[in-house]
C-alpha cells in the first residue's frame, strides 16, 4: 500500500504541472518511509513471531 502511494504522490503533481504539488509529495513520501520504519520496530517488539517471519520472507 505504501509502495503504491508513491507513485501517487509523485505522478499526479506532475501530471498537473504543479511545482507545489510536487513538493508536498516529496514530503508524504519521507512521511511514508519514517512510518514503515516505525511501523517495523513496532511489530518486532509487540507482535509474537515477527522476527520468525521476518527471517522466512524476502523483499
């Protein structure tokens, strides 16, 4: 889902020419990257198993 929101934020402001657009896309998508990265601390730390699941699945 995140993976999919950059292209969003990214493509629409320079599909509609807009150089402020653009801007506040550059910054949700660095919102989104600290997000993940919160999001995977908080599922090692609270979620039983994660790490085990973490180790099984690649990128």
């Amino acid at each position: 889902m995140y993976f999919g929101g950059v292209p969003l934020f990214i493509g629409v402001p320079l599909l509609l020419g807009s150089v402020y657009g653009l801007g506040v896309g550059i910054m949700l998508v660095v919102v989104l990257v600290f997000r993940s990265i919160g999001e995977e601390k908080m599922l090692r730390q609270e979620l039983a198993g994660s790490e085990g699941y973490m180790k099984n699945v690649r990128w």
